[in-house]
C-alpha cells in the first residue's frame, strides 16, 4: 500500500513536552476568564484572552518549523500521561504534530488569534464580555487537542469539546429562546454524528484486538488497515463519516449550521467556517489509511461531497439574510473538500480546507462588520452601496468574494481547481461536473451577496445609514491580514502545470500520501479553462441581474418557479426532519410514558395490590360475626380435610 | 419415685400457686390486685425456675409427662410470657374496667394448662392440659362482664372451642382403637410396625385429621379461624396478648410433640394437607389484615399469618423444623407482647386506643414508644436483624432443607403483603400529623414490659445463639426419647 | 486499624446514638456533630485506600466474627476494588447530604439526621459484607431509613411513593433470601456443613435449574433496586417525592446496590445462569436507555426528568456487566461512581431552586441564566458530566461500556449508542427551558444564586466530575483486579458464549487480562480460569485478614 509505506518512513519521533502548552494555554485562558474575568474588567479579559492564543501560534509556530524543517515524515510527539486504560484498551493523553496537523495548528492558532483580535472589538459593548472570551477560549483549547490528539478517543474530546462550545456560543444570547433552541439543535445533531464516530472506532477497535493489536492511534489505524477484514474497515470508516457529516455540516446532518448563525459573528467565523467544521475533514484525512483500504467509503464521501456543495450552493442563491448566505457557501464548500477526499486527493482537500479557512474567515468578518456597521441589520435586501462607508471590509470583503468565487490568481482558484482536476483525472467525471456546475453556481450567489451589500442605493432606513460606519482598528486590521492570506495563500500549492513546484500537497504527503493526477498538461488546462469560465459565467451573470438591486430574485424565481421557493425554504429539510423524525418521537415518548409506565407497568403493580386487597376485603366479610357461620365453616373444613385426606389416600393406593 | 416428684414438681408448685392465689385474692384489699399480679408474676418465676432445675428427666406417671427440654423451653417461654402479660394487666385491668381479682389465677391456670400440654407425653393427658388452658381463657376472654361484644366473642369461643375439644377427643379415641395406646411414643411404634388394610388406614387417616383440626383451632389456622379476631378484639387487650403468643405457643407445643413424634410414620400422608393449611393460612392472615382499621383485628390476622408460617416448620418435620418452630415461637411472643404493650400503655379508661389511626403522629408525641412499636412491626415482617427475621430465616432454612421450596416461595411473598399492613401503621405513626387530643403518657408498667421486649426483639436477632442453641438440643432429645 | 471495615460501617450509627442523646432545639449542634460524625467514615475510607493493595483481586481487611454459629453464618466483612470505590462514593456524597439537610428539612430535624446517619451504616454494610446472610441483613435493613426520608421527609404524594419503593423492593429481595437460604444448603450438602461466606459458596455445585431459579431470585432482587426496566416504576414516584438529601443519597448510591449486587453476588456464584442470561438481560438493559430517555424527554418535573434518566443510566451500567468483558465491566464500574456524582449533584442543584420556588415544574422556570448566573455554570458543568461530554467523568464510563457492549453484541451496542443522543436530547431540552429565554414568571426575578452552603455541597461533587474525567486512573488501579477475580469466575461460561458469537481472541479475555496484570505487577500466583477460583478468595485470618 502506499499510504502504509509513507507511513512506515514517518518513523523519526521527535519527543517533546511543549505540545501540551498549545491547548493548555487557552485553557488557562478560560479559568482566568472565569475566575476573574468579571472582577477585572474587558481590558484584562481581552487581552489575557488574545495573548494565550498567541502563546499557542508561537508554540505551533516552532511544532511546525520542526517538522518542516526536519526529513519528511518527521512527527513531534508529546505524551503527557495515560488517560485511560481498561482491559485491551487504552488511551493516552498524546499529542503528535505531523504535516497535516502542523498545518491545521498553524490555521487554527493563526486564524483564531485574528478572530479573537477581531472580538475585541466587535464584542466591546456586550456585558458578558468575559463570558464570550471564556468561551472562545475553550473552543480554541478544544480544536487543538482535536487536531494534536494522537488517538481517536482524545480526537473525540476535542471533538465534543468544540461541540460544546459550539452550543455555548450559538446560544450565547440565551434570552432570545431561538439562538438558545439554535444552539441545542447544532448539539444534538452533532451527537447523532458522535454516535457514529464512537461506534466507528469500536468496530475498528475490535477488529484490531483480533489483529492482536488492540489500539486506536492515528499510526496503528492507518498502518493496519489494509490487514483488517473489509467489513470492518468498510463499517468503521461509513461510521466515522458520519460523524464527520454531523461535525462538517454535510448530508444528512448539515442542518444545524445555517441555524447557528445566531451566535455572534465572530463565532460564526472561528467555528462555523474556519474551524470547527473542518474537523470531519481533517479527521478523514487523518484516517486516510483506513478509508483506502475501504475504497467504496471514500465513493460514498465524495458523492455525499458533491451532492452536499451542489445542494447548499442552490440554497444559498435564494437567501436574503447575509449570513446565511455565507453558513450555506460553507457547507457547500466544505462538500468540495469531501469530494476531494472521496477521489483520494487528501492533498487537495486539506489545501482547500485551509484556503477556505482564510477567505471564509474574511467573509464572516466582514459581514460581522457590516452588520456592526449597520447595528445589527443582516438582511441584504436592505443593504446597498455599503462600499461608500465602509472601504476597508468593502476592499477586503470584495476580495474574498473573488477568491470563493474561483478568480485565478487569488487562493481559492488553486484549491478548487486541484480538487476539480483530481476529481476528473481519477474518473469521477460527474462528481467533476457537479463540481464545475457547483462553482458557477457559488460565483452567482456570492456575486450576488457583494453586489446587493455593497454597490448600488442603500436601501434600509436613513438613520441606520447615517450612524454607519466603518468598524475599528481592532477589527479591520484581521480583515486586512486575512484579505491578504486569501490572495496569497494558494501559491504553496501551485501546481506544476502554471509553473509551481506543488509544495503543499508534497509537504503533506508524509501525512496522507501524494495524489498523483496523472494528467497531461493539455488536459489539466483546459479543465482549469473550464473551470474558470464556469466562475466567470457566473459572476457575470449575477452582476447583471442584481445591478438593479434585489427585484432581480424576482427574474429569478420566475425563471426557477416552484424550484426558488424551494431553495429559499431550503428545501424545508427543517420541516421535514421535524414531521419525520423529531414530532414522532415526542408523540411516541409520550405515549410511552402514558401507556407503558402509567398504564402498564404501574397498572400491573397497583392492579395486584387492589386485588390483593380486594380478595383481603373479600375474606373480611368471611368473619360475619355469626357464630353459626363459623360453625359451618368448621365444619366445610373438617370435611374439606376429610375428603383431601382419604382422596390422598386412594390416590396412593392406587398408585 | 423421688423422679417422679421432681419431674411433676413444676406442675405441683404450680397448682399450689394458683390456689394460693385465689386465697390471696381473696384477701387482697387492693383493688388494683397489684399485690396479686406480682405474687402470680414470682409464681411463674418459682414455675420456671423449678423446672429448669429439675429439667432433663424421662417421662413419668406411665409415660404420661416428662420434663424434658422441650418441656423446659415451652415452661419457660411461657412463663415469661405470662408474666408479661401480668404485667401488662395491672394497670390495664383499670383501664379496661375490669375490677376481678380472679383474673390473675385464671391466667395461672391457663399458664399450667400450656405446662401440661408441653410436658404431655400421652395425649389424653394432653387433653386435659388443653382442655385446663381454654377454660381458662374462655372466661379470661369474656372476663369484661358489662361489654356485650366480649360476651358475645367469648360465647362463641367457647363453643367453637367446645367443637374443636370434641373432634380431638374424637380422633384421639380413634386413634386409640387403631393403636391401642395414647401414649405418643407407642402410638409411633404402633404406626410404623403395623401394616393396616386399606379400610383401617382411613380411619387412622380420619383419626389423625380430627386431631389436626383440634390443635388447628387453637392456633387459628385456617379455616378454623374465624373466632380469634372477634375473640382477639373483644377481650381486654392483656388478654389478647396473652392469647396471641402463649395461648398461641401451648397450641404448637401440643401440635408439635403429636406430629413429630405420635404421627410421625404418616408424615408423608399428612405432609400434602398440612402443606395447603400452611399456605392458606399465611395467605388469608396477610390478605385480610390489609384491610383492617382495628389494630387489635389486624394484629389477630397477623397472628393467622405467623400461624401459617409456623405451619411450614410443621409440615417440614424434621427435628431442625420442630426447633425452628421453638424458636419462632419466641421471637414471635416478644414482638408480639410488645405490640399489645404499646396499646396498653397509651390506653384508657373509655379510650382504648386499639384502631389504627389512634397512633397518628405517635413518633412525635411518643418518639420511644413509637419506636419499639416501629421495631416490633418490623421484626413481625421480618426485617433484619430482628428476632422475627432470624425465625422466620430459622423456618425457612429448615423447610428448604426439607424440600418444601415452593411454600418458602409462598412464605415469601406473602412477607411482602405482610409488609404492607406492618408498615402502614409505622406510615401512620411516622407519616401523619398528631391529632389535637394528643395521647396520654405511657403506663410504667406497660412501658417496662415494652422495653423489655423490645430488647428481647433486638436479642433474639443479634446474639440468637444461646436460645437457638437450646430450641435445637431440646428438640433432637425429643425424636430421641 | 485491626478493625478498620467495621468502624468504618459502626461510625455513623453510633454517631446516630450521641445525637440521638441531644434534646430537640440545639439543631446547630446536631447539625455540626452530625457531618464530623459523617467526616470519620470518610477519614476511615481515605486511610483505607492508602492501604488497598491494587494488586490483589481479593479480599483484603477481612474480619470475621461468630454470630449465628447454627448456620454457619458470620459477622464477616471485607472488600475488594469493587467494593472500595462504592464505599468512597458512599462517604462522600454522606456528608454532602448532610450539609445540604439544613436548607431542605425543616421539620423533625433530629430525626433525619439519625435516618441519615443510619442510611450510612446500611449502606457500608451491604458494601463490606462478605457472608451473604449478613449482606441480606444490610440490604434489606437499607430499606427502613430510606422509607422513612421518603416518608416523613416526603413531599404531597409520600405515602404511596414510600410504600411503593418499599413493596417493590421486597418483592424482589425476599424471593432472595429464599435463593440464599437454598444454595447454603446445596453447599451444606456437599460440603458437611452449613456456611453463608461468600468465599464458600463460589463454586457450589447447582443443577442448572436450580441454579437458573435462584440467578432469577437474585435477578429480581437486583434488577428492582438497579432499577431494570421494565422495574422501574417505583423511581420517578420515590425521587418526587423524596425529600432532595433522599433523592441524592437513593440515586447516588442506593441504586448501585443492585448493581454492585450483581457484580458480586449475581455473577461468581451463578456464573453461567447469568451468562446464559447476559442477552435477554442486556437486551433489557438497552430497552431501559433508550426507554429511560425518551420518557424523560416527555416529563414536565425536573425530578421525574433526572430520575428517568437515571433509569437510562443505569441501563448503560447493566450493559456493561453483561458484557462480561473487562471493558464493560470496569466501565460499568465507573459509571456507577459517575452516575453518583452527577445525578446526586443534579437533584441537589434541582433542590436549590425547589427552596426557593417550591416548584419543580419546568415550566415555571426559565431564564434563571440571568438570575442565577453560578447555578446556571454549575448546572451546565454536571449536565455535561450526566451527558457524557469528553473530558468530564460520565464520558469516561458511557464510553468503555459501550465498547464493552459493541464487543458484546453490536446490535445492542449501537441501539445503545443512541442512548448517547437522546440523553443529550433530553439534559439540553430541561435547560434551555429552565436556564435560557427571557424570565418569563415575576417570581423568578427575585431569585438569589446559589448560597456559600449550597455551593460548599456542589464544589466537590464538581471537581470530582472533573478530576474523574481529566484522570481516571487512579480508580481504575483500584479496580482492575477485582474485576479480572470477579470476571474468572464465569470466564468458562463467557468464553463459551463469545465463541459462539464469534468473538474468539476476546474469548478468554478477562482471564487473560488478568494474567497479563498479575504479571505485570510480578505476582507469581498463577492465573485465575476454571469454576471456582480458589486462590482468588482470600482464606480470612489466614494472612489475607490484615493488609500490611
């Protein structure tokens, strides 16, 4: 296998104790936060809240000028101490940093650190200041040991843990009861993945105890995959995928995330677009072995990719609230990278995972500044010629429109096209033209979203325009830096055929093995052709339409007819999963606890004891008091004894 | 013929008691009779004490008595459980305005009646004890002259009583005729050396089941039944006490001697009959006593119960049952003396505090009293560590032994209904409110013998050894002798 | 400290006795004496798990007294793993309860003190006990304080929850004390003489009906305290009405009685009744999770709420045993010390707002986020701990049974895992419902967070769900070879099922883990397989009495 054998070449451990600073730090964080983050005030909070995520990029900064700097197949490890230990199994406390997760540490330290620069502004005048930092800071924790765990029980905790606080900073306005209903809805349906996670590693697990090597590390998964029975690898990796659905907003369980967009904007940056929903991604490529040796798995995740980036890029053509355009974008983007890892390109995924996490990051924070600008107006139909006000997002914002969209030259463009490229030359021809389709469509609607937010007439009410203004220092400047990162960080993965030398998939290929395209160079251009004009065709079209402003949808749902209503209820799935999943179960648990409980059981136990008691009352009127009564009854017994006595006595002479 | 007068001795000392006694009475000015009670309490001290010192002898006067240690064990139970009663009497008499001096020697007398039966090892002889013990109670049961409903229970007593005598007498003098013997010992001989034609095995079959239903009517076991909750509830609530557990114990201290020694060749015969007494018997005492208000009435069926329990000791019959039934017997008078103790001590002169919801909030008003009432019931359940647990785990163990599986099922589960009611009073005592006519403070005398009672309850569960040990010894000397 | 186990037990009663000795009115006093007196066993216990040889599967601190020479039966007590952790758990929360008693009882104060106190010395009892007669006296004794908090304590409906705990659990024990009674005899028959210890009776020789009818005896008895569905019914009513320190104390560690009864009795001596019953138990156990759940989804009560959940927690623990594997089974372990800590702490924190509102209605809640901030986080922290989050103690049990489970039988393994969703399902829905959303009832507004008293009761119990799931292995040391002894004794019978469910390396699994372990630990004593391990029981007095 020649994943096995790259793995087999990663064998040069380099021992360290400073891994565990990375999630540690921010977690320090959050006990300050919570122990004196009230009593100290925003200053304190915020910058205590800034600096242990930095502490955290610095560390991930030196883990990942380790193994880069180091022969490939280089890992630092850190084992802290055995977590837990019971019977064959066991899990410890370790964290490993190896191409890939070197490169998802430095994304998540890097572009959490902006968000949480971000949130110093934006949060400024919230009460529960401490409370928020508190929150992001857990998340931040967790991400990491989700992305440094070198086992999959303690990926699990991170796993969990961003879920959690996922929950926490959706309803992080918890008086409004939809944000609170938001964030428990995000958490159960993250659990129905969980369970798929937990029971994916248990058939793995036993498998290898019948292997004789009963582990679930990272190292031991991937190396003995290929030896494992093809049921188990093929139902232990379906399983984890659902987790990863649950997790990565994907078919069936990405329903949670546009309603996440309750929480606050920033939140919606870090977790719902550069962090936490990448976790189902990283995840399958860090089990890359595993969903190799099950080739019919990695069918399924990119089928489930293209439909999931194909469905969400048609909803978000219709939606009106600016960050639910952007929640669906997510999840259809995020559908690309399962359709590159599906087609085996881990490479390419990981690239777009990462390209995304910068241009996306971007987008939720302009649009959080918009919204700030705009005091908390997000519908777009009320937006217009923002760009006067507001220069800055207005720039940066534009520029994360181009690079989603698939304009060359900006980030976006080399991700998309290595996923697009890989999808075709590995003979998914249509989950290749899904995708081409797919990006078209992201072009139209993201296009769509900048021109009805930021050119033509304002269209709200004059007051909130004249208090609009452009947002603070704080929170530009992560715009800035993240515009920057959007337009320049494709160009670690050009590919050879623009004249690249391709260094990000081979950086990462110690890590998840080296997709080859096998392509010739004619080809892998006119697909990137194809590509490309899709984008263009799309943009264009959108800017013609929504020049004249929002009525345009109306030229659209009449084209579209009964399709539009549609894509704006999102196919009401919501409705749907309610009539068929969510009502029934309440009516059924009712009914259970009626019937069996009530009914059943305690009619059962009462039952006996009423007749009981009945045959008790029966028997007391037995004692009439009648002294010729109980003359008889002596009598009924002497002959009863009689009788039993000489029948017992037939019955065993005839015996 | 010294061994003969030292085995008889207890009997004589007795006798010549309870006719000092009536003297005494007589004399006595007070019409408390305190002076009386405690003369008839050292004459059960004098009783007792004889006899565990003569213990041990064979039988005497032709096989007719013998001061074995089955004898000794039933003349000290009870003994002790006359004196309690005594006790309990002295202050309750008032109460339940009874001003009789004869009261104590009729409880005397029913006290050797219980003698005789114990030491009886010929079953006339028996008889007569039997037939000395219900005379007694027949009057000691209606002793409250102006109540109607005593009369009334009393008459009925008698004349059940008088039925029950009669079909005993009946199946001893048939048994006679088969065996040509009363005596216990040559009854079982005859037994099991002859071999019977059919027609004469029902006979004896019929001799044995007339004699079952005469000691079946003295324990209260099913269906002969019926008189002891009106008894129970029309007697002054000293004497129900007395009846329940002495009254109680000289029944199966007659019982037991005829079963497991006379009857013992037809055990297999009589093992299916005694098996179904046993079973309905615990279960129609349980059932019944749940729907009872009186706590007298409920206290009468719960005695049907525990004869019901006592009846699977019985129907196993084997020497470890016969001691377990000892044993039973016991504990079941502690607790039970007891819990007509705390009736006695909180009642009253027109009061007499024998319905279930007089005890209402008990635990605040009386918290001791209310406590040894709460230990009582439930060591009547058969809570451990107490000592009705270790009998009925006594009972149980040797019916196992003896194969009877599905009756301790049975036994069982009907401690369970038994609990219901137990505890309901415990309920009515803890749970509820206390009325505003809170109750008067405890009788002293009623509160010493509650005491001691209840620390005989808590003995007879956690160091149970010395009395088991010698309900077993007494019982392997008799299948012996 | 010769007799450490039986001052252990004896403390709290004769604490009981002092206070009992201290007039009405000084409830300050009796107060603070009760919690020393409740501080010792918890003293006791810290200096006996310094002295616990994790190595041993054994007994250890045995004692042995006569006390019904007639039946061969003792006054003997000791522990092992097993047993050592459910004490902790018992001491802990003792005083816990204890401190919370002066917010929720406000009648008859002595009197819950000395229920409480007594409640404590039923329960050590049970869990030392070593001479099955003697475990039967604790078990059932157990039953009298707890149905007099229920009771006395109790709320509108008292009377019928109390009757109805107490009636059905002794429907189930005493069908047991039958068994009991039976299998001594059995062994009597063989062995001469009659005999309760429990070291004498692993092994008797039953036939296999007979073994069947008294696994199925002490399956009831288990199964109703557990409580096993379809059991359970008398839970929710006794949790209502229960006053909060008798919630706390009946789910926290009452409750694992039956499962501990299980593990320790159910299991060595009626090792292939139970295996051969493990599916229809498991299957049981699984329909109790997801039962338990769905049921709690529905209730309007937050107490009714929680005690279903504990009927699904519980049903997770049962899984675990039924395993048989080490997974299963340490992770049931587990569960039991977890469900004590953050069920116990959820109906003290239910108890915080009933003070205050004398309501338990969901409905009446809502928004106390703002009200109560600290009650809001601590809530959060122990649902999360009752949910099972990564990180905190519920995660560390859920997981391992259900490995040990999946191991099992995947079917009931995987319909279990869903137990996992809905309970999360359930916890959210109660708090988004009490804690988020705008204060919607004006009596809401005025309330005040949490107390210093109440927060010193909820402190603890949050540090342990947080020390128990950040770093478990202290606990599982404890245990690991108590559970290897206890898992030796049907390893014949397990690996026979597993065979046939075509789990053949896990086939010898529990032996093997054991050998593994005494190995590691270089103990020569050979390894543990067969009917009745013999060198697994300690001989009492026979060196193994003291340890150290």
């Amino acid at each position: 296998m020649h994943a096995a054998a790259t793995e087999a070449t990663a064998s040069l451990p380099i021992a360290v104790t400073y891994l565990r600073y990375i999630p540690l730090a921010p977690l320090v964080g959050v006990l300050f936060h919570i122990a004196l983050g009230y009593r100290l005030g925003r200053r304190a909070v915020g910058l205590v809240g800034c600096a242990a995520v930095a502490v955290s990029f610095a560390l991930a900064t030196k883990a990942f000028l380790t193994v880069a700097g180091s022969p490939a197949g280089t890992v630092v490890t850190d084992n802290v101490y055995q977590w837990l230990s019971s019977g064959e199994f066991s899990a410890n406390v370790a964290f490993t940093v190896d191409a890939l997760s070197s490169v998802m540490i430095m994304v998540v330290t890097g572009v959490g650190f902006l968000i949480h620069l971000y949130s110093v502004g934006y949060m400024a005048h919230d009460e529960d200041y401490a409370r928020f930092f508190a929150y992001l800071n857990l998340f931040t924790a967790a991400m990491l040991v989700l992305v440094l765990g070198d086992n999959l029980p303690l990926m699990f905790v991170g796993w969990e843990g961003v879920g959690l606080c996922s929950y926490l900073l959706i309803g992080f306005w918890y008086t409004d009861p939809e944000k609170a209903s938001a964030g428990k809805k995000a958490f159960l349906v993250n659990r129905i993945g969980d369970a798929g996670f937990v029971l994916g590693a248990f058939t793995i697990f036993w498998a290898l105890v019948d292997l004789g090597q009963g582990s679930l590390t990272f190292a031991t998964i991937n190396a003995r995959a290929a030896e494992l029975p093809a049921w188990a690898s093929l139902a232990g990796a379906l399983l984890l995928f659902v987790g990863a659905t649950g997790k990565s907003a994907q078919i069936p369980l990405y329903v949670w995330l546009p309603d996440a967009m309750a929480g606050p904007t920033p939140v919606s940056a870090l977790i719902h677009a550069a962090t936490m929903v990448t976790a189902g991604i990283y995840m399958v490529a860090r089990l890359h072995g595993l969903f190799e040796a099950a080739p019919f798995s990695l069918q399924v995740v990119g089928t489930v990719g293209a439909a999931t980036a194909l469905l969400a890029a048609t909803i978000g053509i219709a939606q009106t609230d600016i960050k639910k355009v952007l929640a669906y974008s997510t999840v259809s983007q995020l559908g690309y990278m399962f359709l590159a890892l599906g087609v085996g390109a881990f490479g390419a995924g990981i690239f777009h995972l990462m390209t995304h996490a910068f241009f996306k990051a971007l987008l939720f924070l302009g649009a959080g500044s918009v919204i700030h600008g705009l005091h908390e107006e997000q519908d777009i139909r009320r937006m217009g010629g923002v760009s006067q006000k507001m220069p800055i997002t207005h720039a940066t914002f534009a520029l994360g429109v181009l690079a989603i969209a698939g304009v060359p030259g900006l980030s976006g463009f080399f991700s998309k096209d290595e996923i697009l490229a890989s999808a075709y030359a590995s003979g998914h021809t249509w989950l290749w033209g899904c995708g081409v389709f797919g990006a078209s469509i992201t072009a139209f609607y993201m296009t769509r979203l900048y021109v009805l937010t930021f050119r033509g007439e304002f269209r709200g009410d004059h007051h909130e325009w004249e208090h609009a203004h452009e947002s603070p220092a704080t929170m530009t400047l992560p715009l800035i830096v993240l515009a920057a990162l959007a337009v320049v960080g494709g160009y670690v993965g050009v590919p050879a055929v623009l004249g690249g030398g391709n260094h990000f998939a081979e950086y990462l290929a110690p890590s998840v093995g080296h997709h080859q395209l096998g392509l010739d160079a004619g080809t892998e251009l006119m697909l990137m052709g194809i590509s490309v004009g899709a984008a263009l065709a799309g943009i264009g079209l959108a800017w013609t339409m929504y020049s004249r402003g929002p009525k345009a949808d109306r030229t659209l749902a009449n084209a579209l007819r009964g399709l539009y209503w549609q894509m704006r209820a999102a196919y009401n799935i919501d409705a749907v999963y309610d009539a068929l999943v969510v009502q029934p179960l309440m009516r059924a648990s009712y009914a259970l606890w009626r019937s069996v409980d009530m009914q059943f059981i305690d009619g059962v136990a009462n039952g006996t004891a009423t007749a009981i008691n009945s045959i008790g009352e029966g028997s007391r009127r037995w004692a009439t008091g009648n002294v010729q009564h109980y003359m008889l009854t002596v009598l009924a017994g002497v002959a009863a004894l009689v009788l039993a006595l000489t029948l017992g006595a037939l019955i065993g002479v005839a015996g | 013929m010294t061994q003969a007068i030292n085995s008889g001795l207890p009997l004589i000392v007795a006798c010549s008691w309870a006719l000092l006694l009536i003297v005494v009475e007589m004399f006595s000015r007070d019409r408390r009779f305190v002076g009386v009670a405690w003369t008839t309490v050292l004459g059960f001290a004098a009783t007792a004490a004889i006899s565990l010192h003569y213990s041990g002898d064979p039988a005497v006067y032709g096989n007719a008595l013998a001061l074995d240690g089955y004898a000794v064990y039933f003349n000290l139970l009870v003994c002790a459980l006359g004196a309690a009663a005594v006790l309990l009497s002295v202050e309750h008499l008032g109460d339940a305005g009874i001003v009789r001096g004869e009261y104590y020697s009729l409880m005397f007398f029913a006290v050797i009646g219980v003698v005789i039966m114990a030491a009886a090892t010929d079953l006339i002889v028996m008889f007569i004890g039997l037939e000395t013990m219900s005379m007694a109670v027949y009057v000691l049961a209606g002793i409250r002259k102006s109540d109607l409903r005593s009369n009334e229970a009393a008459l009925k007593y008698f004349l059940l009583g008088a039925l029950a005598s009669a079909l005993l007498l009946y199946g001893v003098a048939l048994l006679y005729t088969m065996t040509g013997s009363t005596v216990l010992a040559d009854v079982a001989k005859a037994l099991s050396s002859t071999n019977y034609a059919a027609s004469d095995h029902l006979v004896l079959l019929l001799a044995t089941g007339l004699i079952l239903i005469g000691f079946g009517f003295k324990i209260a076991a099913v269906p002969f039944h019926l008189w002891a909750p009106d008894v129970y509830e029309g007697a002054p609530t000293s004497v129900t006490a007395f009846m329940a557990t002495a009254v109680k114990a000289g029944g199966f201290a007659a019982l037991l001697r005829t079963m497991l020694e006379a009857l013992a060749p037809m055990r297999a015969e009589l093992a299916p009959v005694l098996w179904g007494a046993a079973a309905v018997t615990m279960t129609i005492g349980n059932v019944v006593a749940l729907r009872q208000t009186s706590l007298k009435r409920m206290l009468a069926y719960s005695s049907i119960a525990h004869t019901g329990y006592l009846l699977v000791g019985v129907t196993a019959g084997t020497a470890e049952a016969g001691s377990s039934v000892m044993f039973y017997l016991a504990a079941y008078g502690a607790m039970n003396i007891g819990a007509f103790g705390v009736m006695v001590a909180l009642a009253r002169r027109g009061r007499g505090c024998e319905n279930i919801s007089d005890f209402s909030g008990l635990a605040q008003t009386h918290p001791a009293l209310a406590s040894a009432m709460a230990l009582f019931l439930l060591s009547l359940t058969g809570i451990p560590p107490l000592g009705g647990f270790v009998g009925k785990f006594y009972v149980f163990t040797a019916a196992l032994h003896a194969g009877l599986v599905w009756l301790v099922v049975i036994a069982a589960l009907n401690s369970v209904i038994s609990a219901a009611y137990y505890l309901g009073v415990v309920r009515t005592m803890y749970f509820d409110k206390a009325p505003d006519d809170v109750l008067p403070s405890a009788r002293p005398y009623a509160a010493v013998v509650v005491a001691v009672a209840a620390v005989a309850t808590v003995l007879l569960g956690v160091a149970p050894s010395p009395v088991l040990g010698t309900a077993a010894r007494a019982f392997r000397l008799v299948l012996l002798g | 400290m010769r007799n450490a186990l039986s001052l252990l037990v004896f403390t709290p009663a004769l604490g009981a006795m002092l206070i009992a000795a201290i007039p009405t009115g000084a409830e300050v006093l009796m107060r603070r004496l009760a919690l020393a007196v409740s501080l010792v066993p918890l003293a006791i216990c810290v200096w006996i798990w310094s002295v616990f040889d994790v190595s041993r599967g054994d007994f250890q601190l045995v004692e042995r007294m006569g006390w019904l020479p007639q039946f061969g039966a003792s006054y003997m007590v000791g522990i092992d793993g097993i047993s050592l952790l459910l004490i902790a758990l018992t001491v802990v929360l003792t005083p816990i309860v204890l401190i919370a008693a002066a917010d929720s009882v406000h009648q008859r104060f002595k009197g819950y003190l000395l229920a409480m106190l007594m409640l404590e010395t039923t329960m050590l009892g049970t869990l030392v006990a070593i001479d099955l007669l003697l475990f039967y006296v604790f078990w059932e004794l157990m039953l009298v304080p707890m149905f007099l908090i229920i009771g006395v304590w109790g709320g509108e409906r008292r009377v019928y929850a109390s009757i109805k705990f107490l009636l059905f659990t002794m429907v189930g024990s005493l069908p047991m004390l039958a068994a009991i009674i039976y299998l001594a005899l059995q062994h009597a028959g063989a062995a001469g003489h009659l005999s309760f210890a429990l070291e004498d009776l692993y092994g008797t020789h039953l036939s296999p009906m007979a073994a069947q009818a008294c696994f199925l005896a002490f399956f009831l008895a288990f199964a109703v305290k557990v409580p096993m569905f379809p059991l359970h019914t008398w839970l929710p009513d006794a949790h209502v009405e229960a006053p909060t320190g008798g919630s706390v104390i009946l789910a926290g560690v009452l409750l694992k009685m039956g499962t501990y009864g299980f593990l320790r009795f159910a299991l060595p001596l009626f090792p292939d009744a139970m295996v051969a019953a493990s599916y229809w138990i498991g299957t049981l156990a699984v329909i109790g999770i997801v039962y338990g759940a769905l049921v709690a989804m529905v209730q309007p009560d937050m107490k009714k709420l929680v005690a279903y959940s504990s009927v699904s927690h519980l049903g997770f623990v049962m899984l675990g045993i039924v395993a048989l594997n080490t997974t299963g089974v340490e992770g049931a372990i587990y569960q039991m010390l977890n469900h004590g800590v953050s069920t116990g702490a959820l109906f003290l924190l239910v108890g915080v707002v009933y003070e205050r509102r004398h309501t338990r209605l969901i409905a009446e809640y809502g928004g106390l986020w703002k009200q109560m901030p600290i009650y809001a986080v601590c809530f959060l922290v122990i649902m999360l701990s009752s949910i099972g989050l990564p990180g905190l103690n519920g995660f560390v049990g859920e997981f391992l049974i259900l490995l040990g489970g999946f191991r099992f039988d995947r079917v009931l393994g995987a319909v279990a895992a869903s137990g996992v969703v809905l309970g999360a399902a359930y916890m959210l829905w109660m708090y988004q419902r009490v804690m988020f959303g705008p204060v919607t009832h004006e009596k809401n507004l005025t309330l005040t967070d949490m107390t210093r008293r109440e927060l010193a009761t909820m402190l603890p119990l949050i540090v342990l769900a947080l020390v128990m799931g950040v770093y478990p292995r202290p606990f599982f040391e404890v245990m690991h070879a108590s559970v290897a002894t206890t898992l030796a004794y049907a390893s014949k019978a397990t690996a026979a099922r597993d065979q046939a469910a075509g789990n053949p390396a896990v086939a010898h699994a529990p032996a093997a883990a054991s050998i593994r372990m005494r190995e590691a630990r270089g103990h020569a004593q050979p390894p543990v397989g067969g009917h009745a391990p013999a060198g697994a029981v300690a001989a009492p007095a026979a060196g193994h009495g003291e340890a150290h």
